[in-house]
C-alpha cells in the first residue's frame, strides 16, 4: 500500500458519517479511518458520553454505528475509487467479524483496521482482544475472507500487548495500530457519581502519549510488520515522537475536534525536520530512539 504522507485521520472521534473521512483526506491526511462497524445497528449510550478532563478526554459512546449492511450502501455510494480509507470493523468473535467483512468487502476502500481493543462495551473490543487465541481467531478468519491489508489495532489496557500483537502478526496480520484509549473512570463531584452514563470509558488526548509511545516502542522491538501510532498527537513534533519510537504512520484522533485541518501542517512540519536533521528519508527516522 501507497501512502502520499504518514499522517491519519483515527477512527470514530467524528462518529460515523462518512463525510469526515473524506474530508480528512481533502484537508491532507495520508489515509483516514472510518468509525468502528459492527454486524447490527447499534444506538450507542445514552448522555452523557464525553467528559473534558485535564489533557485529554473521556468517552463512552458505546460503538454507535449504522450496522455492516447500511454502512455497505454506503461505502457504494461515494465514489471511493483508489481513496486510502481504513474501514475500521469489530465483533464478539471470529464468526461476527467474518460476517461483517464479507458484507463490507465488495466495496472500494483501502485496508481493515481491526477494533480489538475498545474499553468501554461488554461482549467486544478489550473482551475480545485481550486474548491472544481469540486475536489469533478473528485474524486468521479475516484473512481469509478480504484481500485487502489487515491491522490489529491494539488495548494499552492489558499486559499481554506483546503476546496479543504476537497472535495477530502470526495469524496474518499486515500491520499493528496502537493504541486504542485507556481505560477511565471520571467522577462528577456535583452528582456524587459516575461521570459517564456508563461509568467506564476511555481516555485519549495528549495525555495518553507517553503511554501510546511506550506501547509503540515495545511492539517495535519486537515485529517488523508496519506500525500506527495514535494517542495524543496533535503536532508534527508528537508524530516524531512516534516515528522515533518505531511507528510509520501517525494517527490524529482528540486533536482534530479542536482543529481538523491540521495535516498539512504536520507534514510541513515533519519535512522540514527531516531536511534540519538530515535524514534523507522518513524511514531512516523510524525507531530511532531504539539503543
Ligand atoms: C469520541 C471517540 C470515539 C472513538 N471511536 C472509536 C471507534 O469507533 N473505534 C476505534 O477503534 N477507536 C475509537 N476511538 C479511539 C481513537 O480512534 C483513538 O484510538 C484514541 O482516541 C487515541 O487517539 P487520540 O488521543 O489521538 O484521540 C474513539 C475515540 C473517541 C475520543
């Protein structure tokens, strides 16, 4: 696959239209990832779903998404020809995920990215992907049901995160995301309670880069395969951060709700780094902080 620039719009932050990813694309993003789909359509939480905390934020929208076969109709419609769109799907097992690849699959788009790693709904995500034989599983049956590229897209949440991604790059996996958010718990001190509907959710944002960069170095010392990082960038400075740490492309997700339109400028930025450094090429950056 064929990036113009290392820079993604990260799945789910703009919910589920398809408009944003485009968008992305037209504001410069190298590739853009749609919000995760699943088999069923599915109303998400109720309010409230995002909570501001310091650095960051914390949501529990509970995976809204119009379902496998509506979100077919339309990937149809647009007219995604040789468009560098990430269609992001997830699943309570092997079977859920292969049923909702083979409806998606006929459409024009550019590769999977694999949610197994939302923390915040039951049946799915960290449930799922926490286990390196069901990782393994879902892989391997994805694998076998599209011929377009295939990344995991990793939980910071669990300490198997080698032993995980281990399972995926065995089972076929064509590269790694990580990582999704980290498992929160905001309070509201005026409603003496859970600050979410759903008491648990997910934290992203600036905050969580030291932790994202950590679950990136980690993965790079041990896989080959190509690496995403996303958590907290928002600069072309925090994409360095990643390309150093072994990532080869970079996902902005919390930081393009202040302001999308941010691409262009981070590969400006990255370019001229590269140029002030003298690094001939950005794979020449890559993993760099590793002894
Ligand atoms: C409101 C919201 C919705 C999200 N929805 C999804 C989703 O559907 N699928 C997914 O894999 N990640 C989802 N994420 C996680 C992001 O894609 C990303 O992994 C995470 O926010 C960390 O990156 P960031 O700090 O740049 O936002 C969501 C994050 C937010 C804030």
């Amino acid at each position: 696959m064929h990036l113009h620039n290392p820079t993604m719009l990260a799945s789910g932050v703009h919910g589920s239209s398809l408009e944003k990813v485009i968008q992305a694309l037209r504001v410069g993003a190298g590739a853009a990832v749609t919000k995760s789909i699943g088999l069923e359509p599915r109303e998400g939480y109720p309010e409230p779903t995002l909570v501001d905390v310091e650095g960051g934020l914390v949501n529990a929208a509970g995976l809204p998404n119009p379902g496998a076969e509506e979100f077919a109709e339309r990937l149809a419609q647009i007219n995604g020809k040789g468009l560098p769109i990430f269609v992001s799907v997830f699943g309570g097992d092997e079977k859920e995920f292969e049923r909702v690849v083979r409806i998606l699959d006929g459409n024009d788009f550019a590769a999977y990215e694999l949610n197994l790693s939302c923390p915040h709904v039951s049946g799915v995500g960290t449930e799922v992907g926490h286990l390196p034989e069901e990782v393994s599983r879902v892989t391997r049956v994805v694998k076998t049901a599209t011929d377009k590229p295939v990344f995991a897209k990793l939980s910071p949440n669990t300490e198997r995160l080698v032993e995980v991604a281990r399972a995926a790059v065995d089972a076929g996996a064509d590269g790694l995301t990580a990582i999704n958010t980290v498992r929160s718990f905001p309070i509201d001190v005026e409603k003496a309670g859970p600050a979410l509907s759903n008491g648990f959710g997910g934290l992203s944002g600036a905050a969580i880069r030291p932790i994202a960069l950590r679950c990136v170095y980690e993965l790079r010392e041990q896989f080959d395969v190509p690496i995403v990082g996303c958590g907290g960038a928002a600069t072309w400075e925090d994409a360095v951060q990643f390309f150093l740490a072994g990532a080869n492309m970079v996902q902005f997700g919390t930081s393009t709700i202040k302001k999308f339109d941010r691409f262009n400028d981070v590969n400006l930025g990255i370019i001229s780094y590269l140029e002030r450094k003298g690094f001939a090429k950005l794979e020449d950056l890559v993993g760099k902080a590793h002894a």
